[in-house]
C-alpha cells in the first residue's frame, strides 16, 4: 500500500485547519497555551 495521502486523497497537509481554527483564534486572543500542564504532566510521569 502507498503512503497514507494516497489512501486519504490529495487534500494536502493543511486539510484539517479548519477543525483547529476556534483552538487557533483562542491562542491569538489570549496569547495563552497548555504548556505549563503539559511540563507538569510529564514530570509527574
């Protein structure tokens, strides 16, 4: 079998951003990410 693209269809690599624009529009208003719970999770892992 190809690769996965090839199964999925020829959308290209930016297919899916229209799923993550209300994520991507919260970023640019509140200038804020879940970075510090991630370092915290993986230091408690």
């Amino acid at each position: 079998m190809g690769p996965a693209r090839a199964v999925r269809g020829e959308a290209g690599p930016h297919a899916g951003a229209p799923r993550h624009l209300k994520n991507i529009l919260t970023y640019l208003t509140h200038r804020i990410t879940n970075a510090v719970a991630d370092g915290l999770n993986a230091t408690i892992q």
